[in-house]
C-alpha cells in the first residue's frame, strides 16, 4: 500500500494526460481526453443533479464560512478514489450546457497563492485549485462568459489546496458546445494566464504559450508521401532508380515519443491534417482513433522513486452537443456511453475499469453459411 508520503513525492514527478478537439461540418464538438497516472487511483464516473453544493476547505485568514457554490445544471464528472477517500480534485466533466473543464498536470509551472494570503473581502470569491473544473461546470455556460469574469476580475482567487498532502500542480482545459476553447494556468512568476486554444490540443508542461511557440518547429508534414519519384542518383555513369516501397514518407519525423511537446506536436499535427468529419458521429469515430494515436500501453513508461508505470487508464470522448460522454478502460475495451439526458436527478456513481470479459461480444452466433454471405453482399451492390 503506497503512503500518503510517497504519494505526495510521486505528484511531483509524474505527468502525462491529453486533450483534444474536432468540429464537425453538422457543428458538433467533440472532445478526446485521456488520463495517464502512475498511482492505483480508483476511476468514478458520478452523475451530480443541479443543486449540489460544494463548499472550499476553510482559508485560515477567514473566520467566516468557507466559500461554497452550488451545480447550476445537472453534471456528468470523473473522480477518483484512493484508499477509500474521494480526490478532492475533478478530473474531468461536462454539464448540461454542453460545457467541458478538466485538469491535466502541470508540473514545475504551477503557482497558486498561499492560502494564509487570503483574507478580508478576497474570503468571499476563493477556491483551491482542485475545485477550479467542480465550480467552472456549477457555475458557467459558456467559455465567453469565463473569459468575460477573468477579463474583469470577477473570477474567484484561486489558492494552493492540497491533494495526498501536497499541491496538485494542474492547468484547466475548458471547451463548450460552440468549439470555443480556453486554457487557464496559473503560471509560476506570471500569475493568472489564459489564452483561446484555437489548435484544440492539450498536454502537459511547459506552458500552452511555449507549445504554440514550439509548434512552429514542425509545419513540414503533410498527407501524402514525400519524394514519391523515389531515389535516383548515378555513380560511375550507371544511373541507379529505386521507387518507394511503402507509404507515409509525409510524416517521416513526426515526433511519436510520450514527452509533453512530442505528444501537443503530434496530436495537432494530426488534427490538422485530418479530414473535418461530416457529422457529429463520425467525429466520436475520429477522436478515438487520434486518442488511440497517443496511447500510452502498460509498462513502457516508468517514473518516480518506484518505477511505477505510466499508461492509458482510460479514455473519454465527450459529445457536447448531445452531452453524452463515451469512454474505454484499461482492460476492458468495449465503448462504454453516458448521457445527461437519460440520467436522473439522483447523485450516482459508477466504477469505470471493469473486466477484460466485458469488453467483447462473442460473434459465433452470428456466423452465416458463406453462400448467403456472397449473395448478401451481391443484392447490396
Ligand atoms: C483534500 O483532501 C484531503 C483528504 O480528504 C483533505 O485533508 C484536504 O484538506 C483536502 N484539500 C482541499 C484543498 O480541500
């Protein structure tokens, strides 16, 4: 069993997540993310109906209530649970707005104010930064309307809460059902940031700034196969000619390593290049397979005093026009799907991993005699 203590240590050392975004031609907005962590968290999916409370951890400077908000919509969001306790941090949500915030790590970059530096009338609009996706989903509809408070400074202080014991340092990846996107980071020795993700990427650290910077370094790929002539040269007055003899030269250097950069590069490098899909449907199908494009499988990358691997644990795939979420686990791969329109107004729960004999169908039943299945296939045509 890992103690707090080392939990606390891994936090500072360990990082990996993802997000991306597709628009399709019909407007739909959809939205990849996936969670990669070297500690045994227990992954929830939890319904919250409009009304539930959240209240911040009492500030020391502040003898009054502590601050608190309530859900104005109904909410879908991942937590997850270790030892027995709730993080206290959202990984993940959307709300029946068609609003989308979650947090991916931000390490060595992340500052937040020290929470005895809060008193006075600053006790009325503060919040850890663990609450920062909980009180985005309760509170807001639209990425306008939280660019509008952080333009005006109505959005809440945001202070330095702890998670095992010690500061999760994360930045927030907002979206909404338009295709409009904000990255808000709290960037050591600069203070509040937020920029419009217009690239529809995020990953980890360093700043958003410093990957749209970096992303400069790679305009060079492209669909089809470069020097498709093949290679001919001469030497000694022999002409030599090779033709190419397999495909995909246009991407020759895409970066494919599980660094950071690497990961923004190639994942906006691909949705760039991908076609806009027609519907909303066919853009759920694209994002899972550019997720699958970043998966990270068990065992292949190691951090912290423990060599813990960092992999996939899960993927989620949100629809924010029909505010359905769909996701697949680790070891059961089966598409599993939610939506805020079929789910009560009880606060619920459910465990996301779930069993390898779960995660497929069984198709000897659906065996045809092969005549039928050639005949079948000519009536179609
Ligand atoms: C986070 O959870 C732990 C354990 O439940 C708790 O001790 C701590 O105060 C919480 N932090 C915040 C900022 O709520």
């Amino acid at each position: 069993m890992l103690g707090f203590a080392i939990l606390a240590t891994l936090l500072t050392l360990t990082e990996s997540c993802q997000e991306i975004r597709v628009k399709a031609e019909d407007g739909g907005v959809v939205l990849g993310r996936s969670l990669e962590f070297p500690i045994p968290l227990d992954f929830h999916m939890l319904t919250e109906p409009a009304g539930t409370k959240h209240e911040a951890h009492p500030l020391p400077n502040c003898p009054g209530a502590p601050f608190s908000f309530t859900n104005r919509f109904k909410e879908i969001v991942i937590l997850g649970r270790f030892n027995g306790n709730w993080c206290n941090t959202t990984c993940d949500g959307i709300n029946e707005a068609g609003l989308s915030a979650n947090v991916l790590l931000f390490k060595d970059n992340a500052e937040y104010i020290d929470p005895s530096d809060i008193s006075g009338a600053a006790c009325d609009n503060a919040i850890p930064q663990t609450m920062i996706p909980a009180y985005i989903l309760a509170t807001y509809e639209t990425v306008k309307q939280i660019k509008d408070d952080l333009e005006s400074d109505k959005f809440p202080a945001v202070w330095a809460g702890d998670e095992f014991g010690a500061v999760l340092p994360i930045h927030f990846n907002i979206n909404d059902k338009t295709g409009a996107g904000l990255v808000l980071e709290h960037v050591k020795g600069e203070g509040v940031k937020w920029y419009d993700n217009t690239v529809g990427v995020l990953t980890n650290s360093p700043t958003f700034s410093w990957h749209m910077s970096n992303l400069r370094n790679y305009p060079h790929f492209q669909r089809n196969d470069k020097g498709r002539e093949g290679l001919k040269y001469s030497s000694q007055g022999e002409d030599y000619s090779y033709g190419p003899q397999w495909s995909g030269s246009g991407m020759l250097g895409l970066p494919g390593d599980y660094t950071s950069p690497s990961r923004f590069v190639k994942a906006a490098t691909l949705l760039a290049l991908a076609p806009k899909p027609a519907t909303t449907n066919e853009a759920i199908v694209q994002v899972f397979h550019h997720m699958a494009a970043a998966d990270i499988p068990y065992g292949v990358v190691e951090t912290g005093p423990l060599d813990l691997a960092i992999f996939t644990w899960w993927t989620l795939v949100k629809d924010l026009e029909r505010r359905c979420v769909y996701y697949r686990s680790y070891t059961d791969l089966s598409v599993k799907k939610l939506c805020l329109d079929d789910i009560s107004g009880v606060k619920s729960a459910v465990k996301m991993e779930g069993r390898f004999e779960d995660g497929f169908k069984d198709i000897s039943g659906e065996l045809k005699d092969f005549d039928t299945v050639l005949l079948d296939r000519h009536s179609e045509l």
